[in-house]
C-alpha cells in the first residue's frame, strides 16, 4: 500500500517518494557532474584515495540535487514538456524536495569545505545560483551562460581539494579547462532548451530558441561546440610540448578525437530539428561528447586514468538506457 501524506502526497520516509525524487534527480546526468569533478581533480595532486572517492562522490551527486532544486521552482513549464515528473504530477510536496535537495546540497558542499575552507564560498555561491537559475532562464541572453558557470566553479571547487590547492597554482592549461567545461555545458544547457521550445512559449520562458527561432539557437550552439573542442585541443598542443612525446597521451587523443566526431554528429542533428520531439537525440550526443570531452582533458594529465574513465563511460551508457521518458534528456 502506498503510503501519502493527506492521502494525496508521498510521505518523505516511503519507497514511492525516494523513487519520486530519484527520478527527478536525473541519475543519467549525474556523470556529467562527476566528469566535471574528475577533470578537476586530475589538474591537482589529490590528497589520498578516500579523499578522491569523497570528492568524486559529492561530484556525482551535485547534479542531482541541484537538478531536483531547480525543477521545484520550474513546475509550470515542466507540466507542459515533461509530465512524467513526479513534481508536475502533485504526487509530492514541493517543500519536501525543496529540503531533500537543500540537504543534500549542504552535504555536497561540505565535503568541498573540509578539503580546502575556501569552497565554502565557492559552494554558497553555486548554491545559489542554482536556486536563482529559474529566474535568468527566462532571459535569452542568460540562461545557458548562468547554468555554465555553476559548473565551472564545481571544477574548481575539485580543483582546490588537493594538495597543491591554492590559487595561484591554476595554470593555463587548466584554465583552458575551465573554458572548455563552461561552453561544453552551456551547449547541453542551449540544446537542452530545443526539445521544451512550446511549453517554454506558453509560461514565459524567453530562452534563446523561444526569441530567435531555432536556427539561431543552433548556430550558437555550433559556437559554443568550437570553443569546447578547440580548447581541448589547444590544451593537448600544449601538454605536448610539455611531455615533449605523444606517446603517454594517444588514449586522450583518442578520447578528444571521438568527443569531435559526436559533437559534430550533434549539431548537425540539432539544425535538422524542427520539432520538440525530435531534439533529444541530437541533446543527448552533446551529453556523450562532453563526458568524452573532459575524460580526454583528464587523461592529458593523469593517463592512468584510463581503466577508470573507460569503466565510467560504459557506466554512463547503461544508465542512460534506463532513463524513464526516452525523449527527455
């Protein structure tokens, strides 16, 4: 017997509301900010094996939580684009996963603070960008930059956890990252936008598709797709030059090899998109192709990651298959 609060709303403590919120936690997307949190720590000297496993963990989950804060404050397009949602379906209260996610947000960030105190800002200052995310949605010239930059202070965040964590040791190669993260995530953030264009029109939200129509929205994507690649590229020229062989870095060369070959894949799909309906697939190759992306960028430096971040993508691939509506990504 399912167990709901005045008969009508999941209680917090039954199966019904954890699978509830697990679904909109997006668990398919959790790698995304896993990757995001790997990449960051391969540019630093991570402090001990149980250090790495605790960052990659709030990584991991970050996604999810932050996923599950915004969408409480995203109910009316969602209801329209994505009804499968346990939010838009009123079998849970919006206060519970508002505490759920503020919660597990919290836990995240502190696992940050007690590697280096000064996450402690970085974190807040995510937090809440994520909580006023809704907000610069609705602005065509925001959204995709504003979603970005959460995700590049989570690299950082990763970054400044290990033992050479100060400041002044970012470098240009991992600043490089960092450019690469911001517009491979504002492209998934921009591409994601493609498949919610009608219900985004009838409740106000002016994201860039919505104004401009969606070849525009495509050729920005292209952009922000270059700029995501060539970075990757440029940041491979230069480590190079610094190993002076090409040797110890083809499986990264392989792995930023493929990602250029997806994302390409990607939008070219995307400028052939005419309804919501058909924008997934081309969304979901921008996932795989970021995820690859940043794996590459991982392995430039840290090329025993290899084993690891191979296990991770086939990881990814199985959770994938298991998304609850197929044309949401």
């Amino acid at each position: 017997m399912q167990t709901k609060i005045h008969s009508q709303y999941y209680h917090p403590l039954t199966f019904n509301f954890v699978k509830a919120y697990l679904i909109t936690m997006r668990p398919y997307l959790f790698f995304v900010s896993g990757m995001t949190g790997i990449v960051g720590l391969a540019y630093t000297l991570p402090k001990n094996l149980i250090s790495t496993i605790s960052i990659i963990t709030a990584s991991f989950l970050s996604y999810g939580f932050g996923q599950a804060l915004t969408d409480c404050f995203q109910t009316d397009t969602d209801s329209i684009s994505s009804p499968y949602r346990p939010l838009t379906q009123g079998i849970v209260l919006k206060d519970h996963f508002l505490f759920v996610s503020i919660a597990g947000l919290i836990f995240c960030i502190t696992v940050f603070v007690i590697h280096n105190p000064i996450n402690l800002i970085l974190g807040t200052a995510a937090g809440l960008g994520l909580a006023t995310y809704t907000y610069f949605k609705r602005k065509f010239w925001a959204g995709p930059f504003y979603n970005a930059w959460i995700v590049a202070v989570l690299c950082i965040m990763a970054f400044l956890t290990g033992e050479n964590s100060d400041v002044k040791n970012i470098n240009i190669n991992f600043l490089l990252v960092l450019i690469s993260v911001f517009s491979g995530y504002a492209n998934f953030v921009l591409s994601g936008y493609f498949k919610d264009i009608e219900a985004d029109k009838v409740t106000g939200y002016n994201t860039l598709p919505v104004i401009y129509g969606r070849r525009f929205a495509a050729y920005s994507s292209d952009m922000f797709a270059l700029v995501m690649v060539s970075t990757g590229f440029v940041i491979m020229y230069l480590r190079i030059n610094e190993i002076g062989s090409v040797s110890s870095i083809i499986p990264a060369i392989a792995f930023l090899s493929i990602s250029l070959l997806i994302v390409f894949a990607a939008q070219l799909l995307l400028h052939k998109v005419k309804t919501d309906m058909e924008a997934h697939s081309a969304i979901a190759l921008v996932v795989h192709s970021y995820i690859l992306q940043l794996s590459g960028l991982a392995l430039l430096q840290q090329s025993n990651l290899l084993v690891f971040l191979i296990l991770f993508y086939i990881g990814f691939n199985l959770v994938m298959k298991f998304r609850p509506e197929k044309s949401q990504i």
